[in-house]
C-alpha cells in the first residue's frame, strides 16, 4: 500500500502558512512579468487582515491580483483604518518612491481631505520627538509592503468616499490605486486598539504621549537664582564659560532626609582645555547666555573663542539632576593640537568610592586609566560617596543605544569619533593634592578647517532623591516563577505580599513584552487585587518582542528601524515564517512564544509608551516589572509620567542580570541604568551577582542602590541570596522566586519599622558599630528602642564587641537590654548584656533589638 497525501495542516491558526506564505512556483512568477512587462513593477492593494510577510517570493494569492487597480474597504467612523500596498520590482530597483494621496470624496459632497493619510513608511516622529523623513526604495526582485493608514474622523459622514493613490519611483512612471472606502454608520470608540488585527496601532509608532517636561514626584521644579540651578537636593553653578563651578548635595549620609548644608563635589571648576604647543589654549571671548526655562528644564548656551579656533556649546539641565553638555570645537584653519581635555577635580573626600570603565563598584584606586574598546559596554564611570556623586558619560554625534545583556555583541558601542579619536582617547583619575582629578582626553588631534569636532558629555549627580524606608518595610512583593501556577490572589495576599508582579509566560501574560492578549482575564485579577488593597504589575518592557504580535510584519517591513539586523535561526517558528535578518531571544515553548531582538531606540517606543497607556486604562495595572532597560531615560522618564497620571500609586522595579562579563561588555548594572534611577521605586538586582565572596563596598554601590535613592531585594540560588547581609541594606530576597522573607516580615511587624529611621554603617553618625572592620552593623532606630542589623564578611567565626551611643539612640544605657529575637531560619532567641561579645559566624550575622527595660 501507499501513503497519500491528503493535506498540509498547520498545528494553530498562528502557525498557519495560507494564504500569504503559499508562494508562487517560478513559472506562474515568469508568466505574471511577461504579461506585465512594459510595467517595470507591480502594485498589489492588500487588505490589513493579510500582511505581508515575504519579501523575495510573491504569494501564490497575488497570482489572480497582478494588474489590479483598485482597493475596497470598509472602515467605521472615528478608526485607525490601515491596509497595504504590495511594491514587486521585477525589472529594476525602485528608487525614492513617492507616495502621493488625493482627497476622498463621498458621494453627497462629504470630503475626508488627503491630510487624513499617514504611513509609517514616510515619515513620522521619534521617541525623542524628533521628525523622521524615510527613504522608500525596493531591490531588484524584491517586494515591499508599505502600509498606509487613513485618521477617520468621528464626524466623518457615512458615504462611499473615492480617491485615488499614486506611486511615483524616480526611476519608473507613476501607477495609481483608485481607492473605495464604505465608511459605515458605526464609531470605532477606541479608534480600533482594542482589536489588535486591525493595526490601528501602527499610529502608536509616532505617539508624543508626556512628551514634555512636566515634573514627576517626588521632584520639585527646577529653580533658578542667577547662575545657580536648584533640583531636588542638589545645585550646580554655571561659570562664564558655560561649564560648572560648583556642584552641591544636600542629601544626609544615609539619604534619608535633607539637610541645611551642602556638600561640595567640586575641588575646582571644571574645565575644557585644548592644548596647543604644549599649553592649554586660553580662551579671550566668553558669552554665556540662559536660553530657556521650565519647571523641568533650564538651557544654556556658551561661545568661547581663541583665533583660531572656536568652542561652541549649548546644555541641558533636568528636574532630575542630569546636565547635558554638547560641544562643538572648530578652527579657521587646520591645526594640530597636542590633547583636548575635559577635566573635573573632585574632593578627594567625596571620591570615596568609584564604578565604571572596567572597574567592579567599591572602595576606588588611587589612580586609573581606562581605553576606549567596542568589545566593552563602557562609556560611563561614577564616582563619589553614598550621599554625594557624578556620572560622566561619553558621547559622540554617532551615539546609537547598544544592545543589552547577552546581546551586546549583536550590536556594540559605537565608538565616538571626538572622544575615541582613533584610539588615542580615554578616560583617567588620579589624587592631585586635596582632589581626584578625573578626565577625559582625546590624544594629539588633528582639526581640519571649517570642520567641527562634536564632543557629547552629562552629569548625573547623585543620589536623585529619598530613600523610601517606609515603602520598603510596608511594600512587599509576590513574583511567582512561570514555571509555577499562578496562585489565585487571595493566596497571594494571604502569603503577606501586598504587591504582585505577574511575569511573563504565564496566562495572564503569555507572550513576552505583548501583554494584550489576556486582556479581560488581566483586568478581572487586577480588580481582585485592588479589592484586597494589593497592586498588581506586570512584565512589560521591549528589549525582544514576542513572535505574536499582531503588527510584526508591518514593523519588519521598516527594516532595521524596530528590530535588529542579524544571522536569523532560533525557534522553528521563526525559521519557518521569517526566514532572516533577525536575532532570536527569548523563548517558551509552553506558550509557544518566540521573540526577536529589538533595535536600540526607536518609534516602538512610542508605541511601547502607547501600549502602557492603554493597559492602565483598559486594566488599571499598577506599574511595570521591567527584566532590563532597552531604552533611554527620556522614555523612562515618559513612562512615569504615564503611569502617575492614569495610576498615581503605581510602582516600576527594575530587575537585572549581572553584566560584567565577556558576553555582556563588562557593563556594571548600576551605571548602565543610572539615568533611570530616577523614575523606578525598587531595584532587584542579584541574577549572578556574587552575594558571598564580594566585600561589603560593592554591595553598597552595586547592588543596594542607597547611593543613587533607591532601595532593593536580592535574588540568588534558593536561599535568594545573603539574608544577613542583605538587612545591613535593608534588603530581603522576593516570595517565592528566591528565597522566603516572610519570618523576617514578622520581625519588622513585630518590632515595628514602619517610622523607624535607617542609619547605615556608611554613615559617620552610626549610633552602633563593631570592633572589626569587616563586621559592620546598620541601625533602625526608633523612640527608645533600635533594631541592629549585624553582618560579616570574616572568613572565620569571631567575637565581636558592640560599640553603642547611647546619645545617639536616645536610651538610657544603664537601662538597655539587648534581644536577639527568634527568627526561623536565620537564628534562635538568645539575650545579651550591653558589654557581651557577641558570636558571628563567618557571612553570617545577627539581628538585635536594643531597647530599655
């Protein structure tokens, strides 16, 4: 007997290869071009319901289309109405094809004038709010969609509207769509998002939502008082040459309130020294000039002038601390100088600690020099103290955002031509007297007549604001693994958590960064959630983006501009219906998810910030868990806006895996996010982190966040990382991804650190110390009574003294005692005496509670 072939069936609907991946045989495609051949091209309207995905074969489906002038649709009154048209270049390229739209005219004089036409393939506008022109061309034998999108208006009257579409290539004769649209009596109330299929979202792409600088809490608007700037805790002076002469924080040592008098960052001015015949150039024209003000921004601009050469420059300061500097150097004739320096002389007092440039966070050398190399994920160093800090970041006029994680080889750091300077630049410090001298420096440089050299440098100075001790004693977070059942809330809530994050591969948000498919379910646990007085978060980001998004066919036909260019492979999905020119990330196969990597930045992030809209008003999610950050702090900054505005209460935690490896560029976390630092509530950062053979300097800076204003939890193994010294930073690990922190949610219940005040072993004022360095002791102090937080990284067990100021705890030492309470599985009751030592196990501790009889 023989097998017969009786059908190809596709496994899901989503699966399915029919009708727009049935490709035409060669034969019928030779056949179509002779017929059509004094045409050069070929037009093929599509309906949005099938798009197009393929571009070097034509669907079997256009066979019966080829010649086919006119399009018909039906759309409603106030839709996003978008379709395609099919461009397949059998002669020769097409080059610069111009898209041209006549008005639509009803039958009864009703008109829907040609300005109501938009298409993503022509133009559009960033997330930075900048306009966009596109290029639309099509290779020899290749097919290209462009999708086309029709703004109905809500008045529009019901009619059949005709008008027409024309193709003009620079190289072809003009072609024309006559154009049918039934526009029907019925109102697309949401323009038709809610219907994903319908891509009425493609407007999303060009989105300006909170686009503005409006403040979000907890800052304040910025203030101005001749040439000194006022933020949150922090003041800078502008000098004459438009460059800084102070730098100030007000932030007290622990970051928990703000103090009267200002720490000073600055030793001296900073300076942009050119160099020339071995001395620096002196500048004799200053003119500095304010140009603009708001509550969320000051603008600067600054002429500096020494014949021949000319600075030029303009900055930015923000509500959130953040300065940025960009600087053009030209010269009337081509000179060669012997270095360009940007120098910042920092008090040797505040520079206690460093991060960046290919050094781990901790305690800082005494010198470093650090070079410019792709292979590294390094354009940034921070140096300070936990209450007093700067970021330098380095850019050039060619800066596009790297990939992130394990992807960062797909697509490197630019180097920047000015600071890189064929590899002669870097970045140093070094103690110079009473300062740490830190500069960046471009090497012997040759400056060509009327040619400007554009030098790109910012601030952020730190901490950005408050550490919220309050929020982390009272917030406390369920995020259940995918590989789990999600519990049902009132589990969830019974548990102690309060609020819960809903990852992605689970059903209610099955397919990575695309949570809109769950939708009515999603908003029936969001309002259980509320109901208990819990909030409810999802995972939503856009660094890879699920296979199931509705509009991926039309994003991919924009090339490279939303998703990133590579080798293609990874799921059989994607082999099968992409085919290439992308790079596989993530995927699951028990939801049949998988995602391709996203480009750096671009118009998705506009939609990104669309969709976040959309889901706090059609869900009342009430924030973001974000794995990573694939964008920059101006679409961060635009997601707070979003989120306070529509849920004033909602939280954004940011997770990430460790980046100081090989695969990753050696990036160090804190510094690669730090610009979003100042729009999150929590960190969690500990995925590959070492919480064991690390010292008690890098924790600080690099996983606890206190420096920068912000407050985390751990993630490691089971035990979800070090739980004794994670309470020196006032950190637990996460329900029940890592570990179990409700026996020490008791203890913070019981003893009541709601209200306390946190006092860090940092800080020089710490009421309680040890007498070893490398046990250290974090107070919360409250009226008459102190939890002590005790933590070693000994590598011997040893006894320790406790050193206690009583002045300071506001008790009567005569009267203290001293309880080490029950907690299970991190120790046993046990009382001490004010002048006991006390036994500490090699990267272990204790917590005491100190109170009077």
């Amino acid at each position: 007997q023989q097998a017969e072939v009786v059908e190809f069936q596709s496994r899901t609907l989503h699966d399915n290869f029919y009708p727009m991946e049935i490709i035409a045989t060669a034969a019928e495609v030779d056949q179509l071009i002779q017929a059509h051949g004094q045409d050069g091209y070929l037009l093929f309207p599509e309906d949005r319901k099938y798009p197009i995905r393929m571009s070097q074969f034509l669907p079997y489906r256009w066979v019966e289309m080829a010649g086919q002038t006119e399009f018909r649709a039906e759309a409603c009154k106030n839709e996003y109405y978008s379709f395609q048209i099919g461009l397949f270049a059998f002669q020769e390229k097409l080059d610069n094809v111009q898209v041209i739209f006549s008005d639509l005219k009803g039958t009864t004089n009703a008109v829907i004038p040609h300005t109501r036409f938009e298409s993503i393939h022509i133009n559009g506008k960033d997330w930075q709010g900048r306009e966009m022109v596109k290029r639309i061309s099509v290779e020899r034998g290749q097919v290209k969609p462009v999708w086309i999108s029709i703004d109905i208006p809500e008045t529009a009257a019901p009619d059949t509207y005709t008008g027409t579409i024309s193709i003009r290539p620079e190289n072809q004769r003009e072609k024309q769509i006559r154009l049918t649209l039934v526009i029907n009596d019925s109102i697309a109330v949401d323009r038709g998002d809610s219907e994903p299929w319908r891509h009425s979202r493609l407007r999303w792409l060009n989105s300006q939502i909170a686009q503005d600088d409006e403040i979000v809490k907890p800052f304040i608007p910025l203030k101005k008082q001749g040439n000194t700037l006022r933020c949150l805790g922090r003041s800078v002076t502008v000098q004459p040459d438009g460059l800084l002469s102070s730098i100030q924080s007000y932030f007290s040592s622990s970051v928990t309130k703000l103090s009267g008098s200002a720490r000073e960052i600055l030793n001296h001015p900073v300076s942009f020294e050119v160099y020339r015949d071995h001395r620096p150039v002196a500048w004799r024209l200053k003119k500095l000039a304010f140009t603009r003000q708001t509550d969320g921004a000051v603008e600067w601009s600054f002429i500096n002038q020494a014949a021949p050469l000319r600075l030029e420059g303009k900055a930015r300061m923000e509500f959130d601390g953040r300065i940025e500097y960009t600087v053009e150097l030209s010269s009337d004739e081509t000179i060669l100088l012997d270095d360009i320096v940007l120098k910042i002389p920092m008090h040797r007092s505040v520079a206690k600690y460093a991060m960046g440039m290919h050094l781990k966070g901790g305690l800082r050398p005494d010198r470093h020099s650090w070079k410019w190399n792709a292979d590294r994920n390094q354009d940034n160093i921070w140096i300070g103290d936990v209450n007093a800090g700067l970021q330098l970041q380095l850019k050039g006029d060619n800066y596009e955002r790297p990939l992130v994680n394990i992807h960062y080889h797909h697509r490197k750091i630019k180097l920047p031509d000015s600071w890189y300077n064929e590899g002669n630049g870097g970045c140093a410090f070094h103690e110079e007297g009473s300062s740490l001298m830190l500069t960046a420096y471009t090497g012997r440089r040759l400056i060509q007549a009327d040619k400007k050299v554009i030098f790109i440098f910012s601030f952020l100075i730190t901490p950005f604001k408050l550490i919220q001790t309050d929020a982390q004693w009272s917030e406390r977070y369920y995020h259940s693994h995918p590989a789990h059942p999600l519990p049902e809330v009132d589990c969830m809530v019974a548990s102690g958590a309060n609020v819960i994050n809903i990852h992605q591969a689970t059903y209610l948000n099955p397919f990575i960064n695309y949570p809109f498919y769950q939708v009515a379910e999603l908003k029936r646990i969001v309002e259980q959630a509320h109901a208990k007085k819990a909030l409810l978060k999802i995972y939503y980001t856009v660094r890879e983006m699920s296979n199931h998004i509705s509009e991926m066919d039309a994003l991919r036909s924009l090339g490279d501009e939303i998703f990133a260019d590579g080798p293609g492979q990874g799921d059989a999905w994607l082999q099968e219906h992409l085919r290439d020119h992308y790079i596989p990330a993530w995927y699951d196969l028990s939801v049949r998810d998988a995602a391709i990597i996203t480009s750096g930045m671009s118009r998705l992030h506009n939609y990104y910030l669309e969709g976040l809209d959309w889901l706090t008003r059609n869900t009342a999610i009430d924030g973001l868990y974000l794995d990573d950050v694939a964008f920059d702090r101006t679409v961060m900054k635009r997601a707070r806006k979003i989120l306070d505005r529509n849920r004033p209460n909602a939280r954004i935690d940011l997770h990430s895996w460790n980046h100081f490896n090989e695969v990753a560029g050696f990036a160090n976390n804190a510094n690669l996010y730090m610009e979003n630092f100042p729009y999150i509530d929590r960190l969690w950062f500990g995925e590959v982190f070492d919480y064991e053979t690390t010292s008690p300097d890098y924790w600080l800076i690099e996983i606890s966040g206190i420096p920068f204003g912000l407050m985390g939890e751990m993630l490691g193994d089971n035990r979800g990382g070090n739980v004794y010294r994670g309470m020196v930073y006032g950190m637990t690990n996460r329900l029940p991804w890592s570990g179990d922190p409700r026996n020490l949610w008791k203890l913070w219940d019981a003893f009541g650190m709601q209200g306390s005040e946190m006092i860090g072993y940092w800080d020089a004022q710490a009421p309680v110390k040890t007498d070893q360095k490398d046990i250290l002791a974090t107070a919360f102090v409250k009226k008459k009574k102190a939890l002590i937080a005790v933590a070693s990284w000994n590598k011997t067990r040893q006894k320790v003294k406790l050193t206690i100021d009583w002045k300071k705890l506001g008790m009567d030492g005569n009267k203290a005692e001293i309880i080490a309470p029950e907690v299970e599985n991190f120790q046993a009751a046990a009382r001490y005496a004010v002048t006991d030592v006390l036994p500490i196990d090699p990267a272990k501790g204790m917590l005491l509670i100190i109170q009077e009889q």
